[in-house]
C-alpha cells in the first residue's frame, strides 16, 4: 500500500510539474521564439507536434518492449505498464494526428495526405485500438494480457514495413532537423523551444503514466482480494 | 527434425482432408471472389473509368475480403468437441501446428488467388500476355504473407468474445505494406511493364510473408496457451 501512495505521489508531482511547463512552453512558442522566415506564424505548432511525436514512439516502443519481456517472465507488473504505456501513447499519438492536419492544410494546402509518416502514425492509431479491444474482449483477463502482447510486437515488428512501404510514395514531411549526422540545423531559440517541448511532454507522459500504475495495481489488489474474500 | 515435418504434415493434411469432405470454406471463398467481381464491374462506370487500370487493387481486395472468410474460420473446427486441447495436448510442437494451419490456409488461398485472377482477366478483359507467370508469382506471395498474419490473428479473434469481428481491425493495419507492394506489382504486370521493373517490390513481398510467417510461428505458442 505504501507504494501506491508514493506512485500517485510521484504522478501528482510529474503531471502538476508537466502541466505548468505547458503554460511556459505555450509562452515560449507563442511569444519567446523567433517567426520562421519561409512558413510563418503556423510553424510554431511544431513545438507541440514533435515533442508528441517523439512521446508517442517512445511509449509505443516501451510498450512493446514491455509486452515483449511480460510474455517471458509473466510479471504482472510488466503487462500493467505496457497497458499504460499504450494508453499514454494514444493519447499523445492523438495529439500529432490532430495537430498535423492543422500545420499541413497551411504548408501543404491540404489536411490529409498519404505521406509515409502520417500513414504509419495512423497505423499505429489503429494497431493500439486493436490492443484495447483485444484486451477488454476477452473473458479470461490472463489470456487477454497474453494476445495484447502479441499485438503489441506485430505491431513493432511492422513499423520497419510500413515504412519502408509509404515511403514508395514521395515524401513531402519536412526532413529530420534535430537528429541528423551533421547536428542539429535549427536556429537556437527554436531548438531550445523544442527540447522544452520534448522533456514537458515526457514529464507529463510520466506523470500520467504513474497515476495509470497506480490505478491499475490498486484494481489488481482490489480484484485479488474479492477473489480470496469469496472463497 | 523428420518427426518436426511429420507432425507439420500431419496438420496440413488433416486441414486440407477435412476441407475436401466438406469444401465450405473453399467454395465460400470462391463464390465470394465470383461475385465480388461482378459487383465490382457494375459499381465502375466505364464512360470514365477504363476496367483495366483499376483492376489490380480490385483483384488485391477481393483476395483480402476473400480470404478473411476463410482464414477467419481457420480455427471454427477446433473449437468444437474440445478438439483444439487435443492438438495443444498432443507431442506436436506449436510452431508446427501454426505453419501447419498456415500451409493449409496458403493451399486454400492460393487456389482462390488463381480464381480471382481468372475472373478478372475474363471480366475485366485484361491482357496477361508473358507476365502471367509473374502474376501468379506476386499473388502467391501476397496469399503467404496474408495467411501467416490471418491464421495468427484468427487465433487471438476466436479467443475474444467478438470472435470474427475482431479480425479485420487487427490485421487490415498490417496489411498495408502487402497491399502497396502487392498492388503495385500487378498493376504494371498488368500494363505489360517488364518484371526488371517491379522485382525489388517482390523481392520486399517476399520479406513481408517470411517476417509474418516468423512471427507468427514464434508469438503462435503464446495465444493458444492455457
């Protein structure tokens, strides 16, 4: 019991922590950087948009690397954090799928467009709805942790496909301006705009994430104990 | 080693065997691709649209709609009289029992694949002319790595209460990758390109099957585990 309190304690902390530095980066991307020359005002959506973007695959990666480990050990533990993880990465794979339609239909004068990045990220939308409702449709909780696992690998293991695969079509997403071989290209107000960005993102990520363990090891203790209570 | 392929062979045959007796599933996956193209044709309308240059992601629908009716009941027969314990109790290793069940589905898919590329040729008034060989090539492929993610995931669907409905949602996104390389291909065969022309995309349908079928065989034991 003593751990749950220092989990939520620890995710009150790192989503109060995340939330006020997502007023300062707000003020920072709307009043501190300086206006990219070519785009204009609407390039300052990329400090949301990266930033959630990297969350995303860094929980999606977590996740499936947890899957990964729970179907070896089969530590409960494990299962609860890739099931965390995944929400978490939803959430914030929701904020790029939202926010990138609004960059593009100024950039590229259009919403959608099938462009490797966009398309995998949608993939990967769908595949983790999948994991959810694969877990909730099964009767036997063990064997739905079990199939949510598998899915979560597939679902790693096709990312190299997938991209590959779109990536036939030419791309049109503006290239990688951060981790490149030769450094990074941004100016440096806006690279530190986009690292605030980033570790605000990952705290509220591990924020969140912490208050979803807590809640789900709190549901593991209480479904252990109406079990040993009936019999 | 010898007794790794005995027991594979074993399920294939027992599959196939079965699907003989019956043929449910291969006569629904036919007349599925049938009248799939002809509904097809009609939902064209050709003062716009030339039949021929939509005709290859038509034939790669059809095969996936197809196929899901079939793959989808791959596990129907093993889930009566507690048949599935007895293959799982049984000494055969489950990754034999998973290549097993693909192979059989490959077989059935296959045969399906012929059709619908009959079909459309005759309904759609292609000219298959040298590449032919080509076609069924890429088509065959495409059915592997169809059947490795199909037969997986009509596994882990028949496990959930939403049974087949389930098996779309997890396996269209998938096969994304598939349908690119797969559509592509047949398009320019169909349009008489040379193969030099389309060989790194089957090369790169190949890998897909072989990862799927790899997987498949490594995640397999792990769904169907009590």
């Amino acid at each position: 019991m003593v751990r749950i309190a220092g989990l939520r304690r620890g995710g009150i902390v790192l989503t109060l922590l995340g939330l006020a530095g997502l007023i300062g980066l707000y003020w920072m991307s709307f009043f501190w950087v300086s206006t990219e020359l070519t785009q204009g005002i609407v390039q300052r959506i990329f400090y949301v948009h990266v930033p959630a973007a990297w969350t995303t695959f860094l929980a999606f990666g977590f996740c499936a690397l947890t899957s990964g480990v729970y179907l070896w050990l089969r530590d409960e533990r494990l299962d609860r954090a890739a099931l965390c993880a995944a929400e978490g990465g939803l959430v914030f794979a929701t904020i790029m799928l939202t926010t990138g339609p609004l960059w593009a239909r100024i950039a590229w004068g259009t919403y959608w467009t099938w462009e490797p990045r966009l398309t995998m990220t949608l993939l990967l939308w769908f595949i983790y709805l999948g994991y959810f409702m694969v877990r909730s449709s099964t009767e036997d909780p063990e064997r739905g942790k079990r199939f949510a696992a598998v899915v979560a690998i597939i679902g790693a293991i096709q990312i190299p496909f997938i991209h590959l695969s779109v990536l036939w079509f030419r791309s049109l997403h503006p290239q990688p301006v951060v981790v490149r071989p030769d450094g990074p290209s941004l100016p440096g107000d806006m690279l530190t705009t986009l690292l605030t960005g980033a570790a605000v993102f990952l705290v509220l990520f591990m924020g969140l994430f912490l208050f979803r363990y807590a809640l789900e090891t709190l549901r593991a203790e209480a479904d252990r104990r109406a079990r040993t209570s009936t019999i | 080693m010898s007794t790794y392929f005995r027991q594979l062979g074993a399920i294939v045959a027992k599959d196939l065997l079965l699907e003989l007796r019956s043929r449910d599933r291969i006569s629904s996956m036919g007349a599925f691709a049938v009248l799939a193209a002809v509904l097809f044709h009609f939902s064209l309308d050709t003062s716009t649209t030339r039949p021929q240059d939509v005709a290859a992601g038509l034939i790669w629908m059809t095969l996936i709609f197809g196929g899901l009716l079939g793959v989808g009941r791959t596990f129907h027969i093993e889930s009566q009289d507690g048949a599935m314990q007895g293959i799982l109790t049984s000494p055969a290793h489950k990754d034999a029992v998973f290549l097993g069940k693909t192979l059989a589905n490959f077989a059935l898919l296959f045969v399906v694949s012929l059709l619908v590329l009959g079909v459309f040729t005759l309904f759609f008034r292609l000219e298959l002319g040298a590449n032919v060989g080509w076609l069924v090539l890429v088509l065959g492929l495409g059915s592997l790595g169809f059947v490795a993610l199909g037969t997986l995931f009509a596994a882990v669907s028949s496990g959930t209460s939403m049974g087949e409905t389930l098996l779309p949602i997890l396996v269209f996104p998938l096969l994304v990758p598939m349908v690119v390389y797969g559509a592509g291909t047949t398009g320019r065969l169909i349009a008489a390109r040379p193969f030099s022309e389309v060989e790194g995309n089957v090369k790169l349908l190949g890998a897909f099957a072989l990862a799927a079928l790899a997987a498949g065989a490594v995640l397999f034991r792990y769904v169907v585990e009590e």
